[in-house]
C-alpha cells in the first residue's frame, strides 16, 4: 500500500478515523474528508505518528461542488486516486416511516446515497488512472434485515447497495477498479450509541479492530467487485 494515495469521508471519528489510520500505518497518504476540523487535525497528529501524511480537507459531503472540487485538485496534484473510503453517514430518526419529518429522510438520502453517487462521479476517472483502484463503502445489515423504526437508514443503505453494485459491474470488463461493500456490524461507535443507547459499548468490537478488515478490502490484490463482506472476528465473511 506504499505511496498510494486514499480518500476517507467521515474519517474525524468512529470507523472512517480508524480506517484511515490504519491506511496510514500501511503507507497511504491520507485524504481526509469530514465536517468537523478539530476531529481532523487529532487524526494528522496520529497519521504523521504512524509515520504518514495526510492533506485534510473539511467538507460537508452534501456540498456536491465541493467534492466535485476536491477530484479536480486530487488530478491536479496526483493525477490518480488509489483508494476511496464511502463511510460518511447519517442515522436518521428511529420512528415509524409514518411519522418520519420529511427533512430528516431528505438529509439520509442526502448524505447516504446522493453524496456517494456524486463522489463516485467525480472520483471515477481518478480511480481508473490508479494501476489498482479501489473503492469500498460502508453498509449496514439493516439494508437486508429492514427493522422497524430503521426506514431511512434502511431505505438508504439498500439503495447504496444498489448503487455500489451496479457501478462495479459496469466496471467489471473495462477498467482495474474493484468496488464493494463492507458492513462493519454493530461496532463501538457514537452512530450505534445513538441507535442503540441501552447497550454497553465494551460488549462491541472498537473501531479499529473493524477497521482493519476493511482495509484489506483496498489492497491492490483485493480482487473480488461487488460484493458485500462483513466484518468478523473470524476474518471477512463474504455475504455475495
């Protein structure tokens, strides 16, 4: 993984952070994407502790010209994209989808599948330049299991799936780029705190254990595209 050059979205805590780092300590350059600046700068402090680099980029991943920009500065500096990271995500509001607020299923969509439809769009060329390029993003087993209260996490992770997958086929036969799904399980993170409040954190796997099964889906001899891998203490399980 020396020198190659990985994008992380939502990587200022929980799962994106621990991916990230632990792309670092293989040797990426880090591309850290996320809304909150201070969570980045804590996570620069480790990536160059690990003995990396990062170039930390505070966006909100609905700003869609904005990540749009961040593919043209990412040609223009290294001409290619090795890795992209699709963590960043949003819960909703665990109701039943009668009494959903319009603007919180709006922001699901938002962030949950139009933000990675647009970075698949603007990082698609970048990918293709990379002798290897991959791309994972994170799902949840909520997409096939649809428990209630879950409908616009539900809904939004089944159509990312649908988005990732139709993406990697029409990639297949044309291009090096491997794309698939990881869905981490339930993982020590604020997002399954606010989804779960009564269960106690340390019964979970934390981040970076998670973490480091989907980093070995970017490796460039990580040839399975599109299929959705979960996260086990036993190593990856595939689901198809």
């Amino acid at each position: 993984m020396s020198s190659r050059i990985a994008l992380v979205t939502g990587a200022s805590r929980g799962l994106g952070r621990a991916a990230a780092l632990a792309l670092a300590k293989q040797g990426c350059h880090i591309i850290a994407t996320a809304r909150t600046q201070g969570g980045l700068e804590e996570l620069d402090d480790e990536v160059k502790a690990a003995g990396s680099s990062a170039t930390l980029v505070p966006l909100d991943i609905t700003d869609y010209a904005g990540i749009d920009r961040l593919g043209a500065a990412i040609f223009e500096r290294w001409k290619k994209l090795d890795v992209l990271v699709g963590n960043a995500g949003v819960l909703g509001r665990l109701t039943p989808v009668a009494h959903l607020d319009p603007k919180v299923w709006d922001e699901a969509l938002a962030v949950n599948v139009t933000a990675n439809y647009r970075l698949l769009r603007s990082m698609d060329p970048l990918l293709r330049m990379s002798e290897a390029g991959r791309a994972v993003f994170v799902t949840s087993g909520v997409a096939q299991n649809t428990p209630a209260y879950f409908g616009a996490y539900a809904t939004t992770k089944a159509a990312l799936a649908a988005l990732v997958k139709t993406y990697a086929a029409e990639q297949a036969n044309t291009s090096k780029v491997r794309t698939n799904l990881f869905s981490p399980g339930a993982t020590r993170t604020a997002m399954r705190a606010q989804a779960m409040p009564g269960e106690d954190p340390m019964t979970l796997p934390a981040p970076d254990e998670v973490a480091a099964q989907l980093v070995e889906m970017c490796a460039l001899d990580f040839a399975d595209n599109g299929a959705t891998y979960r996260f086990a203490r036993t190593g990856l399980f595939k689901q198809g």
